[in-house]
C-alpha cells in the first residue's frame, strides 16, 4: 500500500487550504452513542447474590489476582462493609466467593503482593466508628478466611509513636513498597511500609508529609502523588527516610484524583475527578519540563465524571462513574482515541453513581469493573487496531517563491477515529464527516464539492489497511484555481516520461510555470512564449505534484499532476 504521496485537487476558491491526513492503523474519535463498543458482558453478580448477609448495596473499589499455581482467576470486590473474592475463572458465572467484614465506610482500596491482599478504608460511618487500620487476606488460605487487621506504629519526629488507623488508598510497587496514602497520620501524605521480607508482617520504611495525597503511583523510587488541588506531586524516595520534592505541576481541572505511569515511564496519565473532569497525559521523559500531551472528556458538556485510570500496555483504562468502563488507545499519546467502553450503569449525567473501578490486569484479559449500585462486572475486551485522522487546515501561498508555506488557518487541529465500513469525507473546508459506503471497507474520500457547491472535478478512493502500517503518512493538498480566469489556459497530458501541455486559450504574453513537489522544492521553472505543445520531464518519484502558473495580466493558478 502506498500512502505517501501528494493527493492535490483542482477546485474553485479564493484561497489555498492544505490537509493534512495521518494514518497511524484503524479505529472513530466521534461521540459515542451505544452502551458498548468493542467490550461484551461475561458475568454480571449483583449485590442482590452476593450470599453474605452483611453486605451493603454500595460498592468501593476493585483488584484481581491470578493463582499461578491453578490458573484461577479472583475478583476481590470492596464493599460498604468489607471486601468480597469472588472466583471468576468461569466465562459464564462465579464460582465459589469469599467475605471478609470490615469497618462500615464508603472507601475502600484494595491492591496485591505475592499472594497477599491489602485492604485500607477511609473514614468510617456510624455513631461509634471502629478502624481497621490495614487489612491482610491470605489468598492461598481462602477456604478457612485467614486473614487480620493491623494498625502499624509510625514514629514521628518528635518522639511520639502513631499508628495507621485508616487510609484513602494504597500502592504497592514492584520492590514491594507500600505505599498508604491520605491516613490519619499527619497532613495525610504518603505512608510507606516494606512488604518484601515478610508481607504478613508489613515494617514502617518512612513518611512524605508536605502534601496531602488522595492517590498515587510509584516506580523505580519516584512517586507520582495525586493531591488534589495540588495537582500531581512528584517525590523522589531513594531514601526512604529522607524524601525529596521534585517537583509539582497542575492539571486541567485542579483537581488531581489519581495517576498512573506508563509501561516506559516516559508519560503520566491523571484523572480529575469533578464534572466535566478530564483525562490528562503529560510527557515526563524530563521532569523539568513536562509537557501536557492531551485533555480528553468522553461527551464534552454533559457533567460526566472520570474516577480512576490505569494502564495496560498502549491502552488507557478508565472508570467512568455513569458512563461506565471507558478505553483509550494511546499507543501515540499525542492522538489518544477512544476504542472502547461499556456502561454499567443505569444512571447517566453527572454524579458519583456508577463504575468506581476497573482491573485490566488479569492473564484471560478479561477486565473487572466494580459499579457501586450494580455490584461486579466481569467483561471481555476486544483490543483493535485503531487509525489516527489528524487534520490540519492551512493556507498554502505559491506566489511566494521557495518552499510551500502551511500555517494552521483555523487554529485547530481535529482528530477523527474511523471504524471498518466508515468512511470520511475532508471537504474543502476541512470539514470531515463519516457514513458508510456499501461495502467499501477503510476508505478515505476525498473532496468531491466545494464551498460554493461547485462539483470537484476529481474525487480519490484510498484504501487503507487495518492497522499493518501503523506509521505510514499520507499527505493531502487541497489548492485554490486561479481567482480571475475561468477555464484552464491548457490542458496537460501525463506520462511517465513526460508531461505535454496543451494550449486550450490563445495569450500573446509568455506563461509563467514553477512545479513543485510535496515538500514544496521547485523542481521545474521556466516561460512558455508560444502556442506550440510543451514538453516537460517528468521526475523520478512517483506522486502528485502541483503545475502553479501565471499569466500577466490574466491571473493565476494551479493545476493536479500526476507522477504514476
């Protein structure tokens, strides 16, 4: 497939646009409008059937775990008042499920080490609170529920001793680190505690204790905090005894809910957790300098509210509250798409009613989501290829000499994701729309009517691939005609050796011709002083190229050529 030449056009208008179409493999950045895509339901298990008669019908936060030994696979779901495991091995309904009671509290965080689970909640509801301090479930002794609460001495600098009594959320790294973050303990930083030598007895490592942290992600001894109205807080913990600040920075809507690192630590990934809330990227390869890669809303203006993201590979996985499970392909972070979701909740809007958490984590692939009025979700993803659009409009000036100039016209940028069967239409505008075209799969339709309604004499088909070119580019020019002349001065017939233009008109001054190639480099320059056909060589390369000419007195314009 060749999808790196010059598509140009002859149309009538009164200034140069340029298009600008990048194809990065195939996907639709259009609004959604379905309860799904891309995702199906397995297993839904309601709170209704979930067996233990302590639980509440309010869902917390969600975990998964893998037995390496028997290849099953658990949710462990947080609830109101405790923690359910439920086996999911099954694609079709659970399997044996476990509940472990705990402090009544609408916060509840749950991560994984080795075969251990630990479990934090936030503060407690009731007229007389109980704290649990830090729970420990021992997966591989799920039949006889072994498992305990433990409140953790922190010593503090002035000789006093704390103890963890409750705690927003948690981390734990690949070292084994604990991270516990919004605690009773200080100004609610970060807590951190060493799992690694013995994970049923955690032993206090040290405090970062400047800003208050809802959530956060570390690796390598760097902690990415979310501190809310602090924006993201980045803390080096090489010594865990001795923190240091590296530096902060905000996001869109001041109001940093968690953050999650990708698989190469070159980019951040937060979510603010307010409506109309956004999901951010930043570029951190320097921390000197970051730099915001994009800001994305599902459906702009509707009040929605993003919880938690997390990152599986080239995927952004999302809980989306009342939009429901919410997936971004960011293979290129830069162009994030939209290439997939599913809405587990009945609700719709603005609120904190639906999809709390997600974990994408599991071998199967499969994805848990925990919705806190619908319970446990167990869905199935189907990971495609997705193409990237993106469009630029410009304006192209041939009359300047040199090199072709493309300035940004509108401002904008705009990026389309495109499904099988869809086509797009750039018109002469830039406006691009999609429909489908029969049975045309993975096309993109170029102009074919002007602004003024004018037909186009010429309309191009590419086929695409879906997704094998993933770093391919095509290029698309769209020029203006001359302003004041109404019929061409020639016609041009191409060849491969040559072109052979062809007066149409007859003008007693000389014509004055440049052509130029994608790029803008002149490749040809010379008068045409008779009425006798012209011959000019064609170039190597295969492509489009633009015939720009003038004639004194008469106008000016451009004409498509053709290098096949």
């Amino acid at each position: 497939m060749m999808v790196n030449s010059l598509w140009s056009f002859s149309i009538f208008m009164n200034q140069y646009l340029s298009i600008l179409l990048c194809f990065l493999g195939i996907g639709l950045f259009a609004q959604p409008n379905n309860d799904s895509l891309n995702i199906k339901k397995l297993i839904h298990y309601p709170f209704s059937e979930w067996i233990d008669t302590n639980v509440f019908p309010l869902g917390a936060d969600i975990w998964g775990y893998s037995d390496s030994s028997s290849g099953e696979e658990y949710a462990i779901v947080g609830n109101k008042n405790g923690v359910l495991i439920a086996n999911i091995t099954s694609s079709n309904q659970i399997g044996n499920t476990y509940w472990y009671s705990g402090s009544p509290s609408i916060w509840r965080d749950i991560k994984t080490f080795g075969h251990y689970a630990y479990v934090v909640h936030d503060v407690p509801s009731g007229s007389n609170p109980v704290y649990d301090g830090l729970m420990i479930i021992d997966l591989d002794s799920l039949s006889i529920l072994k498992h305990k609460n433990i409140k953790i001495p922190v010593p503090r600098h002035n000789g006093q001793v704390d103890t963890m009594a409750r705690a927003h959320n948690l981390w734990i790294d690949d070292s084994g680190i604990l991270y516990a973050f919004g605690s009773n303990v200080g100004v609610g930083g970060a807590l951190l505690f060493d799992l690694s030598i013995d994970p049923w007895n955690p032993v206090y490592k040290g405090i970062y204790n400047n800003h208050a942290f809802h959530d956060g992600f570390s690796r390598n001894d760097t902690l990415y905090g979310a501190a809310l109205y602090s924006g993201v807080v980045a803390v080096d913990f090489t010594l865990k005894t001795n923190p240091q600040l590296i530096r902060t920075w905000p996001t869109p809507g001041n109001f940093c809910h968690n953050t999650w690192l990708s698989d190469d630590n070159n980019f951040l990934f937060t979510t603010d957790e307010i409506s109309d809330g956004y999901i951010s990227a930043y570029d951190i390869s320097d921390l000197n300098n970051v730099n915001e890669l994009f800001r994305h809303r599902v459906q702009p203006n509707t009040s929605l509210i993003p919880h938690n993201t997390h990152v599986l590979g080239s995927k952004l996985i999302t809980s989306y509250y009342t939009f429901g499970l919410h997936v971004l392909d960011v293979e290129f972070p830069e162009l994030p798409v939209l290439s997939g979701y599913y809405d587990t909740s009945p609700s719709s809007g603005g609120g904190f009613n639906g999809a709390w958490g997600a974990y994408p984590y599991l071998p199967s692939g499969r994805i848990l989501v925990s919705d806190r009025q619908e319970g446990l979700f167990v869905l199935e993803p189907e990971y495609t290829d997705v193409s990237r659009l993106h469009i630029q409009l410009g304006h192209v000036d041939l009359s300047s000499g040199g090199n072709i100039k493309y300035g940004n016209a509108s401002g904008k940028d705009f990026v389309f994701f495109k499904n099988k069967g869809d086509t797009l239409y750039a018109d002469d505008n830039g406006v691009v729309i999609y429909g489908s075209l029969g049975t045309t799969v993975d096309t993109i339709v170029y102009p074919f009517t002007g602004a003024s309604g004018i037909q186009i004499f010429d309309s191009l088909v590419v086929t695409l691939g879906s997704g094998i070119y993933p770093h391919d580019t095509l290029i698309a020019s769209v020029f203006s005609k001359r302003e004041e002349i109404t019929l061409d001065p020639f016609e041009v017939v191409s060849s491969n050796e040559k072109w052979i233009l062809k007066r149409s008109s007859f003008y007693d001054q000389g014509i004055s011709i440049r052509i130029l190639d994608i790029n803008g480099r002149e490749i040809y320059k010379g008068i045409w002083n008779d009425n006798l056909d012209k011959f000019i060589q064609t170039p190597k390369a295969a492509g489009f190229y633009i015939l720009s000419y003038k004639i004194k007195d008469a106008g000016e314009g451009s004409i498509r050529l053709f290098r096949n």
